[in-house]
C-alpha cells in the first residue's frame, strides 16, 4: 500500500500564535531529520497566507526567512509541497507584538467569490515562486474545502489538481469552521467539480482523502491523562494555543468522534490500527494529515517506529504520487 504523510506547517490561530522557531523550523527539522534516515518524502502544506503577510512586516523578515529556507531545503530533498490557504491572514494585523487574527474570514466561503479567486491566484503564484516544480494539490486550512465552486476556476489555472481536504464521515459546522463530509463517496478516490466530498465523473479535479477513522472517549481520556502525567513527552513542540471551534475537551471524553487518521502527538499510536483498516478494506492508499506544531516527543517516536516497521512492505509516497 502506498502511504503520504502530510504536513500542514503553520503557526497556531488561536489566541497565541507561537513561534516560527518553534511551531515550524524546529519540529520540522526533526521531520526532515526523520525522513532523510529512512529515505522516504513528506508532503509538506505551508500556510501560504502566513508568508506573504510575513514579507509586508519588517519584525517578521527573519523568521520569514528561516520558513523560506527549511521550504528549499525539504524542496531540494525531494519532499512535496502543496497550496495550504487560511485566508484569515488577508484580515490580520500585527500588533507589534505579534498577530490578531480576525477569524470571522477564517474560510474562503467568508469572502467574495472574487476576492477569494484573488487570495488563491495570490497564494499560489507566491508558493510557486519558492518552489522547483508547480504545485499541483490542495488542502483547505481547517479542512472548510466547500464550497468550491467559487475558487474552482482560480484552482484550475493555479494548475492544481489534487484536492486532499476531505476526510470521510467529518463534520464540523462550530464556528468558524464548516464542513460536511458525511455524504462522500464509497471509494477511495473520485472525481469533482463543485463539491471535493461529491463524485462527478466528468470532474477536472481528484479528490485523494485524508484517511479518517473513529476514535472512542477512552482514546482522548488516555490523552488527556498521559499529557498531565507526563508533560515531557506529550506536551506539543509548538508553544501556540489553537482556535477555538475544534470540540470541546468534554465533548471527547463523552462521545466517539470521527476524525482524520494523524500523526500528532499521542494519535500516532492509531497509525498501525488505521493501516490495518485500510489494508482489510482493500484500500490503494492511505493519507495521514500531521502538523508540525503539533508533534510531541512521543508522537515523533511512535512516528519513527510506525515508519521503520512499516517501510519494508508498504511504499511511503508525496500525496501526487499516491495516483
Ligand atoms: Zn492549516
């Protein structure tokens, strides 16, 4: 089976955005360090946004430019990189201290159909700038793909062509998200025009789902439990607080939730559980999101031993060649 570990390298939206240092070079150096041992590529998905509001603020040059380097160098390792877009950061302001986000425009739905065809022009003209080889796929920040017609166009001459923000069976209309994926297609891949979670045979773009499986009330009370208990090897190397709107912490520990097959932090113990699943339901391929900020000390070795177990009899990919 051909397995794409993806990575969405931002900073944290809440009311903490944290480093640059340590939401994206550090826990990214480590990836890449990772990586280069057992010879396999990352997809990388860098909020596109963050950088070119990066470059209109003198304070944020030098870590602009750390961000810019570690993207040449995982680019000139062979790692993917693909359109990554909060268009929250068209709203924010720096305050001298660091960003205020307005998340009232978290999502591109929340703007003009132009405006948004704008930010996704913009955004990948930007990142292809960086980069050795265009684009070709996209993930929608915080997962909100829908609608897509609006941007449909944009995409299209932006040449992507992959779309990878549909997880199966996900649902979130909490603001400021708003998704529905509970209608999707049964299939591992599929065709789109207007919708990322709707077949349409005859669609110009493919949808490559992130891998999602359900994760019961004792899996977040074991989370929660181990993070207290031993906060060295659980607690994220990212130093941020994210947005709100992502289920509260209660909400876990009561009910079985469908979400995204990850490699953040203690959620990289239910890689070998998703690879099984995939696996019996005959399944081409499998997409793993994971977020720098994200990564724990923990989760990195858990990372290491999924990999090392597995790179014999599977074949890890960049997300465009999962096709
Ligand atoms: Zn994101």
């Amino acid at each position: 089976m051909k397995i794409a570990i993806t990575w969405d390298y931002e900073l944290f939206f809440g009311e903490r955005s944290g480093s640059v240092e340590q939401c994206m070079i550090e826990p990214t150096d480590r990836l890449l360090l990772l990586a280069a041992k057992y010879k396999i590529p990352f997809t990388f998905f860098p909020d596109a946004g963050c950088l070119i509001k990066f470059e209109e603020q003198a304070a944020c040059h030098q870590a602009l430019q750390a961000i810019k380097n570690q993207i040449q160098v995982w680019d000139t390792k062979g790692h993917e990189t693909g359109l990554h877009i909060h268009p929250h950061w068209e709203k924010s302001s720096w305050n001298g201290q660091q960003w205020e986000h307005d998340l009232s425009f978290y999502k591109l739905s929340d703007f003009s159909a132009e405006d948004a065809s704008d930010i996704v022009d913009r955004y990948a003209t930007y990142m292809n700038s960086l980069l050795s080889q265009p684009m070709q796929s996209y993930r929608a920040g915080g997962w909100c793909a829908q609608p897509f017609t609006p941007v449909a166009e944009a995409m299209k001459n932006a040449g992507i062509h992959l779309d990878s923000s549909v997880f199966k069976g996900g649902k979130n209309t909490t603001k400021p998200y708003q998704y529905d994926f509970t209608g999707t297609p049964d299939l591992s891949q599929w065709k789109f025009t207007e919708d990322p979670a709707v077949l349409h045979a005859e669609g110009v773009f493919t949808e490559l789902p992130i891998a999602s499986m359900n994760y019961s009330p004792l899996f977040f009370w074991k989370l929660f439990v181990l993070g207290r208990l031993n906060p060295s090897q659980h607690k994220p190397i990212g130093n941020g607080l994210p947005a709100k709107g992502g289920g509260s912490k209660k909400e876990l520990l009561m009910r079985t939730h469908r979400l995204c097959v990850s490699a953040d932090g203690y959620f990289s113990t239910q890689l070998n559980r998703a690879l099984r699943r995939a696996k019996q339901a005959n399944e081409p391929f499998l997409v793993v999101i994971g977020h720098p900020k994200a990564l724990t000390p923990f989760g990195l070795k858990t990372l290491e031993a999924f990999i090392a177990k597995h790179r014999e009899d599977h074949e890890f990919v960049t997300l465009s060649s999962v096709l």
